[in-house]
C-alpha cells in the first residue's frame, strides 16, 4: 500500500481535508480529556505527517506508519521529529505516551477483530496512565455501500490526477482498488493500490478498547464527521 502513491497523497488529500481545522478541533478534544501533566503524542498511522506538522506546535510529537514509503515523505516534512516504520497491531517503542491519535480511519487496516484487539492493547501499552488515546473508525458494515463508483481528481499546473476507485466488499472487508493515472512534466504514468479495510461495528470498536482497560466514549461527528472513540487509562491515585 501507498509504495508508488505515497508522493501524491498530499496533493489528493489536501484538496478533501482542511488539516488545520481538524487539529485545532483536535486538540481541544484533547485538553478536555488529558489528565497527565505531559504533552507527549505519538500519531500511529501518521501517514505523510501532515497531522503531526500541526499538533507539533502545542506537543512533543513523534509518528509511526507501516508504509516506508510515506515516513520517507513525513521525514522530509518533519526534519528531526521521531518518525518509526511500524504494524499498529504489533508495535513496541521505547516511549510511554500521553496522547495517542489514530486518525483517518487507519485502524480499518487491521482487517479483522483479533487484529482489532491486538492494536487496541498496544495503544493501552503505550498509554500513560491518565492518558487519551482518540481513533477515528472506518465505516461500520450497514455504513459501507459497495457497488458505488468514486473519483478524486487533482488539477494543478505541473500536476493532474485521476483516482478512480468502485466501492466493494468482501465480507466484512471493504475492498478499494484505486486506479491512479498521474501526468507530470516527466510524462503519465498508471498504476493500481489494492487496499482492505475492515468493517468493525461500533460495539466490536467499544469493546476491544475496554477488554484493554481503559475507559471510552464515542463522538458521532468526531474531527472529519466519520465518529471519534475516545479512549483513556485511570490515572494513578
């Protein structure tokens, strides 16, 4: 996933997604929920880092993602700022965290519940206690309508993009294959993503974060009106 699209991604994103609206709204949900005196964030599933280069203002932000190809373009972005090539699902850093984000809806990427579970315990581990951990979840399965065709497209002046993709479904697996033609000063060039999500039910969500431990909530608006789980280890007496 995102091997050869990882260059284009902020191109055909930051024409969807305002950044800094979504962190600004962000963070508040963060300050109303944070019961540690820290500001350390780890953003898991980062992607390019254009989340972190906002929340680097008021944190001390690090990020993970399993594509190398997209750290690579975080790294660029975030010269310095610890950036880790990592499975949400099994991960171990060094670092205990105050805050946790999860955004987008990256946790479909762990396809099934086991895998659900084994992320969510993960996120608790790296948790400090008194911590808040916030995910954005995909479509749940009544959500998702398959047989529905999308298009993103990118119009700038040494830049033009078609993504093509139809809704599908497998199950409980969303199925996008994202047809890209790219044209760029060097020529145009075509190529194929095939990306998996699962489709997670709300109580399937609720309950691999409280099989952890913590506490959580749910915001059906959230930052980017797809819900937000927000999540959080009891503090220490």
């Amino acid at each position: 996933m995102y091997q050869l699209s990882a260059e284009y991604y902020d191109a055909i994103y930051l024409a969807m997604k305002d950044y800094a609206a979504e962190t600004n709204l962000l963070k508040q949900i963060i300050f109303a929920h944070l019961q540690t005196d820290g500001k350390h964030l780890l953003d898991i599933a980062c992607g390019t880092g254009l989340h972190l280069e906002q929340l680097q203002t008021d944190f001390q932000v690090e990020g993970m993602d399993i594509s190398a190809e997209m750290i690579e373009v975080a790294r660029r972005r975030l010269p310095g700022i610890p950036l880790h090539v990592g499975d949400m699902a099994n991960f171990f850093l060094r670092n205990t965290y105050d805050v946790i984000t999860c955004l987008f809806s990256s946790i479909g990427y762990v396809r099934t519940v086991e895998r659900l579970q084994r992320a969510a315990e993960c996120m608790a581990d790296h948790l400090k206690p008194g911590g808040v951990l916030l995910v954005e979840p995909w479509f749940t399965p009544e959500m998702w309508h398959p047989n529905t065709p999308h298009i993103a497209t990118v119009d700038l002046p040494d830049l033009k993009i078609a993504r093509v993709n139809t809704s599908m479904v497998d199950g409980r697996i969303s199925i996008l294959d994202l047809h890209h033609l790219v044209g760029t000063p060097q020529g145009t060039q075509y190529f194929l993503e095939h990306h998996e999500l699962g489709l997670f039910t709300r109580d399937e969500m609720t309950d691999a974060f409280l099989r952890t431990g913590l506490s959580v909530t749910y915001e059906a608006d959230g930052i980017y009106g797809r819900g937000l789980y927000i999540a959080q280890k009891q503090k220490e007496v």
